[in-house]
C-alpha cells in the first residue's frame, strides 16, 4: 500500500469517526428532549436512549456505520 492509499485510507476513518459523534451527539440530544419531556424523572435514561436512537438511526443514512461501531464495541468487550 503506497503512502496516498495510507493516507485515504486514514481520512476515512477520520471522516467516518466524526460521522458517528456527529450521531451520537443527535442521539444524546434527543434523548435529553425525552427525558425533559417526561418531567426530568430519573430512571429510565436507558429507555430513553434507545428511543432516541431508533428515532435518530431511521432517519439516518449512517446507520449502517453505527451500527458496525456498535458491533465493534460488543465484540472488544
């Protein structure tokens, strides 16, 4: 592999880095909204979340990207 594929190779992963905190921050957010919505009553912040991630990824063309960091991370665990 020559030094420009390295350096693609390398802005890609960077670029699709940035592509998932640019989800997860959505999906922080809106599950934030959810929990204000529900009169800030702790305890069902994992409820929320999960909402707000369905909500987020299906309107998400990056879906397929999250979801393979989320298989990523299971797997390194």
């Amino acid at each position: 592999m020559g030094y420009l594929e390295v350096d693609s190779v390398t802005r890609t992963r960077e670029r699709q880095k940035l592509m998932v905190e640019l989800l997860e921050r959505k999906i922080r957010l809106r599950a934030r909204q959810l929990y204000e919505q529900r009169g800030q009553i702790e305890g069902q912040e994992l409820e929320d979340w999960v909402r707000a991630e369905s909500e987020v990824l299906k309107s998400s063309i990056l879906a397929p990207l999250w979801n393979k960091r989320q298989e990523r991370e299971l797997v390194e665990v």
